[in-house]
C-alpha cells in the first residue's frame, strides 16, 4: 500500500491514521476494507457518526435516487423538499411520540458548529457569559465549544489566548461513588461568595464519549435539571455522540425523563456519515434575529435526505432501540470477563457504559494503545478515549450483526490475552 503521499502532504495533526495506518478503499456495513482486500471490524464506526454502518444500502438508495433527479444539493438555508421531509420525520416519528416541542436551528454541518451556536444563543437570552461545564466533557475545538471542553490538549494549544466563559463543576462519579457532585454545584449556586459567576447554561453529554465513557446517573440527571430550572440556567444536552440511538434511546436523556432546554445532535444525525448537526430548542429560547447567526453549509440537502431515510428506516418502531440493549449487554458481559482477565493478571480495570457505548477502563493510555494495537493486528478497528487514552471503546455500528459482534469481540479477547502474556 502506498502511504507516502500522505505521509509527503498531510498535517502532522492527524490522528486516526496513526493507530490504523492502511489505506482503506471501501467501506460497508461494520467492515472496512484496506487497498490490500484485507478487511477490518469496524468497532470505531467514525467515532459514532455510523450509527447504522458504513454504505448503509437503504440510506444510499434515497441518497441516489436524490441525486439521479437533479434534487438541490445546495440552497444555503433555502427552502427545499430534502429539507421540509426531514423536519416532518423528525417532528412525526421522534419529537411528537416523545412530547417533545423544539424549534430546529441549523448550524454549520459540525458537531462543533452545533455546540457553538447553542452557548451564543444561550448568552444572547441569559445577557450572561458563563457556561458551567463537567470535568472531562467534550464539546468540540472552536474557541467558544473549547471553553466547556476540559481536556488540556486542545485547550493548551490557543496560543496564550484565554479560553474564557466556562466554569467546571465535577461530573457524576469523578469524586468517587461516595459523593454526589451536584452537592457541590448546588452549594456554589446558593454561595454569594462562591465564586461562580451565574451561568447562563450548563452543558452536559449523558454519557461522555471522548472524556471515556463516563455515565451519568439518571437520578443526577434529573437532579441537575431540577438544579438549572431553580436557578434560571439553561440546560443543554450534548448528545452529539450518545444521541441517535448509541444508548438505546434515540435521544441518550430520554433514560432519565429530562427535558432539556437544547439539544446539540450531530455525528450519526445525518445517518450515512454526511455531515450534519442541529441545535433543538424550546420554542421560546428562539430568540435570534433573521441572519443573526449564519454559515454557507446550514442543513447540507443530502444529509437531510439520508437523515430522513434513517428515522423512516430505524426509529418508525422499537426494533433497533430493542436491539441496541440486546446487543449492550453483550459487550457488556464480554468487557466485564476481559476486564477481570486484565485484573487477575495484574492490570486493573473495569467496564462501563450504556447501550452499545461502552469501555473498559485499563487505567493506562500504554495499556489501552497495546490493546488497540493488537487488536487492529488481527483485524479490528478500535480506539481509546478519556484524558490519558486509558479506556478502550466500543463505538460498534448499532445494525452491526451478531456474528460481526461476535468476531470483534473474539479479536479484541485475543488481544487482551497477548497484553497479558507480554
Ligand atoms: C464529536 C463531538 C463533538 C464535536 O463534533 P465535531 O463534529 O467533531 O466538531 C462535540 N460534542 C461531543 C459530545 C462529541 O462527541
């Protein structure tokens, strides 16, 4: 394979290519396959953005048939036909079952331009500029997504230039199991002298994904909606990476009963790895004048086509999100058995997650890259995440196939077993 043109033209700041340093030339369902034929299961699946795999031929047809008949692929925030049967699928098959009642804005297609958006709209209502973060949450790498997103690595690279408006408070667990951390959020609100400029909004993942698996309970969920409601703070869901069915709900807040007051959705939002993100919003936060906030690439037209395909396909009924907790458990049982495996050998570590968003924790970013590395070696793709890269997780597509499942998982047990044995 020959790699030295990118080795020749790309940025130093690549990632993904470093841990997996083959070419890939096609892609479908939970497989990828190198220019070599060999093929790969794909445990990574874009960082959750592949929800339901890679080519996935339902979506592919109406993205096709789109295209065959000349449908808009751009239209600026234009009105289009791919854009008014998304809003309707969105508002028939997932807000309107859930009770749900959001105005959609349309960012850039990122995940990042999502999270930007919705903390400018939270400033402009509130008239006030700090947004309280979780430790170890991920927002996204623009300055203003920067300032909730705890990991050094991206805020130390600004050049000296402050990462101004977010304040931290400890997310769920990260004082130990003894401690509830919104205690401390709580005592900080009703301090005077706390310290704690009042938020404008608090932003939070329900489960982080590049923080490392990290669960918030539900119980902590709904106490820290109820602690925003107090005290006129805007609560905003990051579901860009849990959201879309990752946890067995197609929106991961819907476990714990929230209401959030936004929601930021990207990743698999557009179903077929396009890209897309929105910001959902209770009616009256929409506060924004015409133009206010703008972008070239609002609500990509293809996207839109993909994104409605898959709610028709997936979320029509419970079959998928039934299958997304079958499969859970799985993982879950066979991360517990290698976690053990690891700790009766000497290397401490644990499993978590919820629905098919799981991790094991090997307590070492050395330990979980030999992992990785070894599993890649016998054939399948997948990545570390928390702040030293110490848990390995399992971003598997949510319609990969039992026997797929089972093939990962075989691989990924072989390459704990090698770690092991040195
Ligand atoms: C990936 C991610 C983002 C950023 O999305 P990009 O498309 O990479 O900008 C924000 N929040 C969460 C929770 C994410 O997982």
């Amino acid at each position: 394979m020959q790699t030295q043109t990118f080795e020749r033209m790309e940025s130093n700041v690549r990632t993904y290519s470093r841990s997996f340093p083959v070419v890939f030339s096609k892609a479908q369902g939970a497989r990828l396959t190198d220019e070599n034929g060999r093929e790969y299961i794909d445990f990574l699946a874009g960082a959750g953005t592949l929800n339901y795999g890679h080519n996935n031929p339902e979506l592919k047809k109406a993205l096709v048939d789109y295209l065959a008949t000349d449908g808009v692929v751009h239209g600026l925030d234009m009105w289009t036909s791919a854009k008014r049967e998304y809003f309707e699928a969105l508002d028939e098959l997932i807000l309107k079952p859930r009770n749900l009642d959001y105005k959609i804005q349309l960012p850039g297609p990122t995940g990042t331009n999502a999270a930007e958006a919705a903390i400018r709209l939270a400033r402009k209502v509130k008239q006030r500029h700090n947004i309280v973060a979780f430790t170890n949450g991920f927002h996204g790498i623009t300055m203003g997504a920067l300032a909730p997103t705890g990991n050094r690595k991206f805020r130390e690279n600004t050049g000296g230039v402050p990462t101004v408006g977010g304040s931290f408070v400890p997310y769920d667990g990260y004082m130990g199991d003894a401690i509830d951390t919104l205690d401390y959020f709580e005592k900080l609100l009703g301090d005077k002298s706390g310290g704690l400029d009042l938020p404008a909004a608090a932003i939070v993942e329900t489960v982080q994904g590049e923080g490392g698996i990290n669960v918030s309970g539900l119980e902590w969920l709904k106490r820290l909606e109820g602690i925003c409601h107090d005290n006129d703070i805007l609560l905003i869901i990051d579901d860009i990476q849990a959201g879309c069915g990752r946890t067995g709900k197609f929106f991961s807040f819907e476990h714990a009963g929230v209401v959030p007051d936004m929601v930021l959705n990207s990743k698999s939002l557009s179903g077929f790895g396009l890209p897309f993100s929105h910001v959902l919003m209770r009616p009256e936060l929409d506060q924004w004048e015409p133009g206010q906030y703008n972008g070239t690439f609002r609500g990509f037209n293809l996207a839109m086509i993909t994104a409605a395909a898959a709610l028709k396909q997936y979320w029509s009924d419970d079959t998928l999100a039934k299958d997304v907790q079958r499969k859970g458990k799985i993982v879950e049982e066979r991360f517990q058995k290698l976690a053990s495996q690891l700790t009766d050998a000497g290397m401490p570590a644990s499993e978590r997650g919820r629905g098919l968003m799981r991790g094991i924790d090997v307590e070492t970013g050395d330990i979980a890259d030999k992992i990785s590395g070894k599993a890649f070696e016998h054939g399948l793709i997948i990545e570390t995440s928390g702040q030293d890269g110490e848990v390995v997780k399992c971003l598997c597509p949510l319609t990969i196939t039992d026997e797929e499942l089972e093939k990962g998982l075989s691989i990924l047990e072989t390459a704990v077993k090698e770690v092991i044995g040195g």
